[in-house]
C-alpha cells in the first residue's frame, strides 16, 4: 500500500509560489530559528534553482531580495526581549514612581536581587527578580512621573550573549520599545474640550410678575388669593371696600367679568451655547496678590489625602474621649530601667493597653463590609501605630499584639518605625491592621480626633500626658472631710468608631478597659 504524503498549507502554497517563478524549488523549507517576543509567526524562505531567494509574504514583510536577507538575519540575530511591568505591590495601589534603580542595563539578575526600590501609595517597596535574567534596557527613569500599574517600565534578556545582540539590535533600531503612556480613562472623554469658566453670578431671583400689585389696595384675603392663583387685575378694576380697597369679592368678581390674566412673568436668558449648565454660577478662582509656590504631592500623601476623603464621605464615625492618668505608668516604667535597664516608651504601655483592651471588648476589633453589608470580627489583635514619615503617613502593624510582651512590644515597634522612616516596609508589615493607635503626645497636643482608616471599625487618638489638678472620688460623708483635690498626669484618649460596627455602649467598655490597664500597669504582665 502506497502511503499518502500529506503537504502542509505552508508548503503548498511555497512550491506554487516557486513554480510561479519557473524554477524546481528544492525539497527544504527553512523558518527562522528565533522569534521577537511580539510576533506570533515565523518567516518562511524559500530556495530556489537560480539561486534566488524570494520571500514569501505571510502577513509581516515582502520585499527585495536584499531587504528580506537582512530581515533574516534580524530574525536570527534578535534574542527573546521580556518586559517588565509596574507591578501592584498593595491592594490599593494603581500608580507607582520609580525611587531608585539598583541595577543597570547589562547586570545580571538572580532570582531574589532588588532590580529597583518604588515608591507606592503606602511606602518605598523593593521590587525583586523572580527569574534569572539580565537587564536590558530601562524604560522609565528614577525619581520620574508616576507609572500606572502594568505599564512598560524596562526590558530584560536572557544572558549576556542575548545582551550583546540586544544592544547591537536596538542601535540598529530593530527592536521595537513597547508604549510607557497609560491608556485613557474609559469615563474621561479626550475630545470634549473644557468647560469654559464664568464669573460667579447671583442666584437666580423668583420670576415676577410683569403687573406688581401694590397699584391695588389690596386687603390680606384678596392679596392671597391672587398670589395663590397668580393672576394680575386690569386697571379697570375698582374696590368696593373702605377707601376703594379691593377685597375677595372684588377679586372673584374681576375673575368672573374677565378683568385677571394669568401673571406673566420675566424670561430667563439661557446660558450661552456650549455650556454646562452645571458650571453656571461657578466662581473661578484667582490668585490674590504676592507670590505662591505649588508643592508637588508623594504618591502616598496622594492616596492618604484620597482615602481619608473617602472615609470622612462613607464611614459614620462617632466619638467619645476619656482621661486616664498615667502617673502609676510613669512610675513603672522608672522601675524597669532602674531594676531591669528595660527601656519602654509610654506608647508601648499604650499599644499592649489597648490590645488587652481588644481582646476584652473583641466587638472592637473588627472592620466592615461593604458588599456584605456586615462587621467582621477579627480573631487575631493586630495593632496598626501611626507614624510620620518625610514621605506621609503610614501605619505599621504590631501583629499578635496581645500576645506580645512589653518589652518585646518596644522592639519590633522601634524596628518598624525605623525602617518606615527609611521606606524598607515590606507590604506584609503595613497592608491589614484590625486597629490603629495615633499618638500625638510627643509633639504636645493634649487631644484630637483621627479619621477612621477603613476597613477597620476604629482608631484611638492620644495626646500627651499633662499635670491636672483634679477633683477627689466620691466617697460617703465620713469620710468627705478627707478629701482634698489632688495633681494627676492626665492623658486623654478619644476612640473614633464606625457607628455601623460599634454602638456609644461597646465603644464605652472599650475606653473603660484601656483606663484600666493604664491605670494598673501591674496587668500588662499577665
């Protein structure tokens, strides 16, 4: 039995192009051995008898012999090109700058290397290699314009021969560089062009009738009942009551004989063609006199001044404050670096304070949600602290808080705000929290309130601790002649919360056991 030999589409329509040409075409077939990354179709040559060697048109390029061996060799030449994107290094996070490159062109990547430090809505992040690779080119440059994520930011090869060749391609200019401009807002149109700004114009008075009636003497219920129906009276109408005032009865019998129309009233100019009718009334604003400079936001303050606006608009927050003194605290914390040499801050007595006060109220640590419509109560007391940085506001997260001692809660929050400081948060250390400490003590402020970081359900605002004169306890009256008022260091504490997650009662038990541990350092150790 003969077998059938089966011929590709590719190789048929090769052999009819070659005896278009009147030549015996030989038996081979050659396609390039590499591919550029953004083509998805191999180039066919084609040998022939007369030595000739046409191209075959498969939808990329068809021309002159010369030309269709240079774009061979192109093809032979050109390594494999990968591109590297902005990457999504925080849940919230849609644009990103480049703080620093750590590698340059033609320096070998291993997996796990920094290629380059970015600078996202929360912090400076360190962007690692996940494959061994060589820097090709950079794309977009350090300390330039914000990137959005997955845009082009540089391209890498395999090895340093893939280099070599990349270099000399790319001086040739074969080497096409992807687009690093953002597509367009789907909801922002490009072609409209912008509404035109008019001065602020008063609002617009009720219309008027063109016939006023104080011609008239009018009495109240005739004046009602003209204003109520809008009518004006001609000028031939005369009153019957005293002194030629017009009463009801006038009206209604002017009404009757034809002598009231319909008040007409004074048109309203409509706005200039072209116009938005809701820029209308608009003020546009103009600098006053002396100079002014504008001050060119971080990504992170971007996102902060965003967020909190977002959370003041959707999260109801409530607030209630309380004062705690703290002089027992003080005094604690004299004996640990006397006895121990143990240095603890006042904010560490403050976050293991309120984490024990979180695991006795856990209806507090909690967050909303949104699309379930529901608060989430969170198992693990993980305590986000605020601090400043140059770059913004960012809150790294004590994890495990009410498990931690004092003392172990003292390092790993100098260590946090340290590195937060110098931009080397991980995401894990700053992305979560189920509760968040702001504590503006140390900069003098006796009390304030903060803005709810959502999703979580709270956040609580220290001051600092001042010395109080403050009134005596209540005690019976054989003992009222005792008492007398007495100085305290007072630290007052006031608890932002989601009305949605927390009611004014649960929100009360909470800042009741915080004054408590405060007040009885002793329990911290338990």
């Amino acid at each position: 039995m003969m077998r059938q030999r089966v011929i590709s589409f590719t190789r048929r329509f090769a052999l009819k192009q070659a005896a278009s040409c009147g030549t015996t075409p030989h038996a081979s077939v050659s396609t390039s051995r590499r591919r550029l990354a953004h083509m998805a179709r191999p180039l066919f040559f084609l040998s022939c008898s007369d030595g000739s060697r046409p191209m075959l048109n498969m939808g990329f390029y068809a021309g002159r012999k010369s030309a269709c061996l240079m774009s061979r060799r192109g093809f032979a030449d050109l390594p494999e090109v990968s591109t590297i994107v902005m990457p999504a290094l925080s849940p919230t996070m849609t644009h990103g700058t480049i703080s620093e490159w750590t590698k340059k062109p033609g320096d070998v990547c291993e997996a796990g290397d920094v290629l380059c430090e970015i600078e996202t809505d929360k912090a400076v992040v360190a962007f690692d290699v996940q494959d061994e690779c060589v820097l090709a080119k950079i794309l977009e440059e350090a300390k330039g314009r914000e990137i959005q994520v997955g845009m082009p930011v540089a391209l890498s090869v395999e090895d340093k021969a893939a280099y070599e060749a990349f270099v000399e391609a790319d001086k040739a200019g074969k080497i096409a560089t992807p687009s690093t401009e953002a597509l367009p807002s789907p909801t922002a149109s490009s072609t409209s062009p912008p509404a035109p700004s008019l001065p602020a114009s008063p609002p617009p008075s009720p219309p008027t009738p063109t016939a006023h009636l104080g011609d008239f003497a009018l009495s109240p219920a005739a004046r009602h009942l003209l204003h109520s129906r809008q009518l004006t009276l001609s000028a031939e109408v005369h009153g019957t009551g005293k002194g030629g005032r017009l009463t009801k009865g006038d009206v209604i019998q002017a009404i009757a004989n034809g002598q009231a129309q319909a008040a007409a009233f004074a048109a309203v100019p409509p706005p200039p063609p072209g116009l938005d009718p809701a820029q209308v009334g608009i003020p546009t604003i103009q600098a006053g006199p002396g100079t002014f400079s504008d001050t060119k936001n971080s990504n992170m303050r971007k996102v902060i001044a965003r967020r909190l606006a977002e959370s003041k608009a959707t999260v109801p927050h409530a607030y209630e404050t309380v004062d705690c003194e703290i002089d027992a605290v003080l005094s604690f914390r004299k004996q640990m670096q006397r006895d121990f040499e143990v240095n603890v801050s006042v904010n560490d007595f403050i976050i293991r304070s309120a984490a024990l006060a979180l695991r006795d109220v856990p209806e507090a640590n909690a967050f909303w949600d949104g699309p379930k419509g529901t608060a989430v109560l969170k198992e693990d007391v993980d305590i986000s602290v605020a601090v400043a940085t140059p770059a913004g506001l960012i809150t790294p997260i004590i994890s495990g808080s009410d498990r931690r001692r004092l003392s172990e809660i003292s390092a790993t929050m100098k260590d946090l705000a340290g590195r937060a400081r110098q931009g080397k948060l991980k995401p894990e250390e700053f992305q979560g929290g189920s509760f968040t400490i702001s504590n503006l003590g140390m900069f003098g402020i006796d009390e304030f309130s903060a803005v709810i970081n959502p999703p979580q359900a709270a956040i609580m605002a220290v001051g600092r601790g001042a010395k109080r004169v403050r009134a005596p306890p209540y005690l019976p009256d054989q003992h009222a002649g005792n008492l007398k008022p007495y100085t305290a260091t007072v630290m007052t504490a006031t608890l932002s919360f989601d009305r949605r997650v927390l009611d004014e009662a649960l929100a009360a038990q909470f800042l009741q056991a915080f004054k408590s541990y405060m007040s009885r350092p002793e329990l911290l150790l338990l």
